[in-house]
C-alpha cells in the first residue's frame, strides 16, 4: 500500500465534490452532523486554524471497484460521473463545507434537540473585524429561510432572507466565499451610513484582507491511498483514522464492493444489492425467534467458511477471507446457508432450545450451519444427527470456536482440515 500526502486547496475540494471526481465509497454512512459543529467548523476555517486530515482513495483498482455516491448536496449530474478519489475519511467535514459554502448556502442538519432544520451560516462584519480573539463570536447561524423568529415564529428578531436585508445588517454569507462575482457585488453594494466612501472602502478591504481572503486561500492536507490499496487495508485504516466514531464492519464494506461488480451489471443490468439479499435472511431469522442473535457478519462468515472449504488448506471465516470473497462466491452459497439457518431453527427446538438468549453457546451456530450445507440431506439420517449432537454440545462446553464471534471479525478465525498442514 502506497500513498502521498498532498496539500489540497478548500476551493479545489469543494469544485471536485461538485464534479464528481471526490465522491463517497457506498458504505460510508449518511451526513449528521449538528448545526453546532458545523459552525464551530467555519470558525476554524475562518481562523485558518487546522481542521484535520483527509483520507482519500485513488479509483481505478481492479481489486478495489466499490461503488460510488456522490457527497450529499452536490448536483445531481455530479453522482454519474466517474470519479478519481473517494473519501474514506472527512465526509462529515467536507459535506458541511459543501453544502455551507456553494450554492444557496443552505445546510440540511438538525438542532440541540436532534430536529432535523435547514440553517445558512454568516459572518457578522463588525464582529470579525473588531477583536479576532472573539472570531468565534461573529459567526452566527441562521434559519434556512434567513429569517429568526421569536415569540413562537409570531414576531421576527432577524431578517436577512435577501443580499439587500444581508448588507443591511452586516452579515455576510459563507455561500459567497468562492463565488467571486457574487462576492463582489455584494461588498460593492455595502451600505454607507455615514457618507464616507473613503470609510466604507476601508472597511471593504478590511474584511477581505483579514478575512476572506485568507479563507479563499485555506488548505487542507489529506493522506492519499494509492491504487495498489487492498480491500482489507482499506478497512484497517477506516476503522483507525474514522473521525465520526462509527466502526466499519466487513458487511458494509461488502456492500460496495459487490455493487461495484462490473459482470453482475452486465448481466442483470443493475447493481447487486448485498443490504436487499440479507432482508432475505432476515425474513427467516424473523420466522424464528431462535436465530434472532445472527448478524449479518456471521452470514457472512458461514459463506466464507463454505468458499475456504474448496481451497488448499484453511477453512477460514477471517475479515481478511471474507473480504475476498467475490458476489460469484458468495451468489453460489447463500441460498444454502440460508436453507440449513432453517434446519438449524429445527435443531435447536429439538434439543429444547427455543428462545435467542436460551443458546448456551451462539458461536455455535455458524459452524453448524454450514457442516448442514455440506452434508446435505445427510445431516436428517438418524446416526449422523446423533454425531451432530454430540458435536454441538461438546463444542458447546469446550467453546472450540471462540474466534468467530470477535468484534468486526477482528480474531483470527481458522480450522485447518484434517490431513492438512496447518
């Protein structure tokens, strides 16, 4: 894995966020963040203080094709593009940058009390330029519509829904930042209270010498995946450098990887919908109550340790294996395993277990089903689920796959065949 750390311009970032050369691998979740950080993101920027590092992934990897969508608010046209870099690291941050300074300046978020609210975002003029140590305080959220109510939306304390009620009271929007004709039209129509053009000129250049400007000119370093990257490093590093505190799991991963799958396509004529085939397994887990505590990681891991039994040595259900797995791989067993989940429902009960949290040892549950795959109907033949008993409660109280149940399959989780090196 190689990679660069360049430096990128904030303007550059956002014109390829709206081209469509950034855009988001699949898995990433959706934008959330509050009107709260994101303020306090323009007041960084406002400072030239540093906001972090972006992490990018070059495309073009024929081992690492995930699908793509395009950073939330940017044009339409821009999702349809094939783009050169996804971010594995920043969405938050960038889409809040996106979406506060292009366009109408409007910013989907949600408030102190988790509501979800369009806000805009401005630069109080007086206050930025009269103490920088209290920046902060001159940046100043606004409802979508530009105009704050009070008195339970009866009476309006603020209105700037208009560039004309803007300049009026000093407000300038962030939205106008990188749109240089708009920006100086609306300094230029700035009003003059006192007559003095001379005064207002200064003020002007006051506020893009100390402010725009060096706003026009920020960077952003980013660390840069290059296209050697494989699937299970891009994981690794997500799951360290993710600034949003979510974990990535192989599933999600998964997901993108097998959306991105060019013979399905060409095949079916749409992508493969990894999230649409587990509502399948669901539906099963749903009908017995039993199974409740499979997760989809485990699906995942019965598959893998079906692929791995045709290999050359390891039965393994390790992230690393799992995430070879190709949708040809993995389309050839999940209808299997899905069929033997219901013939473990009936084992269980057969053995009075009824209920999820009844299953004195739930690891179990993955290994049982796929030895069911690959003895087939043999596994109903009265001698052989005698074994299978006897098997399963022995694993049970010698806990013999204690591996498979780690977090985000972290654990090495392996069983080398009889006969076999290990």
């Amino acid at each position: 894995m190689g990679f660069q750390t360049p430096q990128y311009k904030l303007s550059k970032l956002l014109e390829q966020a709206s081209s469509g050369r950034i855009q988001l691998p699949d898995f990433q979740r959706g934008y959330k963040w509050d009107e709260e950080r994101i303020r306090s993101l323009l007041v960084t920027v406002t400072l030239g203080h540093p906001l972090g590092v972006l992490m990018l992934l070059q495309t073009g990897n024929d081992q690492v094709r995930f699908k793509p969508k395009a950073i939330e608010g940017t044009p339409p046209e821009s999702g349809k593009a094939e783009p050169d870099l996804l971010l594995l690291d920043g969405q938050q941050r960038l889409t809040s940058l996106y979406q506060s300074l292009t366009s109408s300046g409007v910013v989907d978020t949600e408030d102190a009390r988790k509501k979800q609210v369009q806000r805009r975002f401005y630069i109080d003029i007086a206050r930025a330029l009269e103490d920088p140590a209290r920046r902060d305080e001159a940046v100043v959220v606004l409802p979508g519509d530009g105009v704050e109510r009070t008195n339970f939306g009866k009476d309006i304390r603020l209105d700037v829904s208009t560039p004309e009620k803007e300049r009026e009271h000093g407000y300038f929007p962030f939205r106008l930042i990188y749109d240089s004709p708009g920006q100086l039209d609306w300094l230029w129509n700035f009003p003059d209270e006192t007559g003095d053009a001379t005064a207002r000129r200064a003020l002007i250049q006051r506020f893009q010498g100390e402010i725009l400007t060096p706003m026009q000119s920020y960077e952003i370093p980013a660390i840069e995946l290059d296209k050697s990257t494989t699937k299970g490093a891009v994981a690794t590093v997500f799951e360290k450098v993710n600034t949003g505190g979510l974990p990535l799991n192989v599933f999600e991963l998964l997901t993108a990887t097998f959306a991105g799958d060019a013979a399905y396509f060409d095949q079916h004529g749409d992508d493969f919908r990894l999230k649409d085939d587990w509502q399948l397994t669901e539906q099963i887990i749903s009908a017995h109550p039993v199974l409740r505590g499979i997760r989809n990681t485990d699906f995942l891991q019965a598959v893998s340790l079906l692929v791995t039994a045709h290999g050359p040595s390891f039965t393994s259900a390790r992230k690393e294996d799992v995430l070879r797995l190709e949708l040809s791989q993995y389309l050839a067993w999940a209808e299997k395993v899905r069929e033997a989940l219901v013939w473990v429902a009936q084992f269980l009960r057969d053995e009075h277990i009824h209920r999820a949290r009844d299953i004195p040892y739930p690891t179990q549950l993955v290994p049982l089903a796929v030895i069911r795959v690959i003895l087939g109907e043999a596994a109903t033949i009265y001698g052989v689920r005698n074994r299978l008993r006897q098997w399963f409660w022995c694993g049970i109280l010698g806990e013999l796959y204690g591996g498979l149940r780690k977090p985000a399959l972290r654990a090495t989780s392996t069983r080398s065949r009889p006969g076999r090196a290990p």
